[in-house]
C-alpha cells in the first residue's frame, strides 16, 4: 500500500502561510535547497527545476502524485501555468474551481474517500503538498510528515494542520539541519 506524506514548509510556529496564504517569509536561498533538489526533486515545480539544477525529466525518488486544496493550487494559476508539476499525478480537491487541463483532476468529494482509493493503487508515494485545511481533513490517512521548519516565527497564519483538538502520534526519525537554520524533520505515524 503507498503512503501520503504531508512534505510541506512551516514556521516554527505551525503556519505555513501568511494570513493572505503567501509564503514570502520561507527563504528560497540556502543550502536546504540543495537538499530539496537532491533529496526532493519531484516536490520542485517544473517552471523552477531547471534553476535548482532538476532536469525537467529527472525521475521521480519519493512520490507519482501530489494532492493539494484549492488555494495551494492558485499560485500555479497566477504563474500562467494550470500544471506546475506535470511528472506527477495531480488531483485538486475544490468544490468551486474548474480547470481545463486533462492532467489535472479536480476533485469535488470527500477526499479521505480518494486518498484511500489511490492509498490502494500500486505506484511511488502520495505528496500531500497542501494546504492546512485539506491536511486537517487528511490527518487520519497522513503515514509520514516530512516539515521544512524556516527559522522564522510568523505570529498568525495559515496553519498547518486545520483540525480541531484531534492527537495523532508521530515518532521522529530523521533530522537535518541546515547552515541557514531550516531544519527538516522527519515523522512516521505510530
């Protein structure tokens, strides 16, 4: 069975936007982004890969296909773009948004019904890409949490997880910290 992974960047205050949704305050600089681009290459859109040294047809390490809410997907419209990560899968879960883009599914029902249905299929593993209210509603399904901490306090936000009080245990199995101060931290469901 593949796994989800909510692979995402934060503050380490939980937020992982702005209130507006930006993530300006998340530095694009530094040595964490030679990890992004070694470890993580398929979790860089393809209008950027080329400037991190990705091929656009490098092949896939971790994951074939990348979930994301509606306003998470948004930016990839502002950019000119209806797919910016066309070497995966992509599914868009929103009532509202239409997108004319055969590689693109949006997806208006219940997304624990399709997280599990595609939890079954054979295949590399699911990027849960964002945001914090589809993470909310995902959290029973998420196997792995992979967080970017940006040594930045943000006050207010969008958070990570938007969930009521509902404790889920990880156990953290892997760390990495960068000269720039961003920390990944690595944490499997118990």
């Amino acid at each position: 069975m593949r796994k989800l992974t909510y692979y995402v960047a934060s503050s380490i205050d939980g937020f992982i936007g702005a209130p507006d949704g930006s993530a300006d305050a998340f530095i694009t600089t530094g040595d964490h982004m030679t990890t992004i681009a070694t470890e993580y290459p398929d979790t860089l859109p393809v209008h950027i890969r080329s400037h991190f040294g990705v091929a656009a047809d490098a092949p896939n390490r971790h994951f074939d296909t990348v979930l994301m809410g509606r306003k998470t997907y948004e930016p990839t419209i502002d950019a000119g773009l209806t797919n910016a990560f066309p070497h995966l899968r992509n599914y868009v879960f929103s009532t509202t948004l239409v997108v004319d883009d055969p590689t693109v599914t949006v997806v208006a029902s219940d997304p624990l019904a399709t997280v599990r249905e595609l939890k079954r299929e054979d295949g590399q593993g699911i990027w849960l890409c964002g945001g914090g209210a589809l993470a909310g509603r995902l959290l029973p399904e998420i196997d792995e949490l992979i967080v970017k901490f940006y040594p930045v306090l943000l006050g207010s936000g969008v958070p990570m997880l938007a969930t009521g009080y509902d404790p889920s245990s990880f156990r953290l199995t892997a760390t990495k910290v960068h000269d720039n101060g961003v920390a990944f931290m690595k944490y499997q469901r118990v």
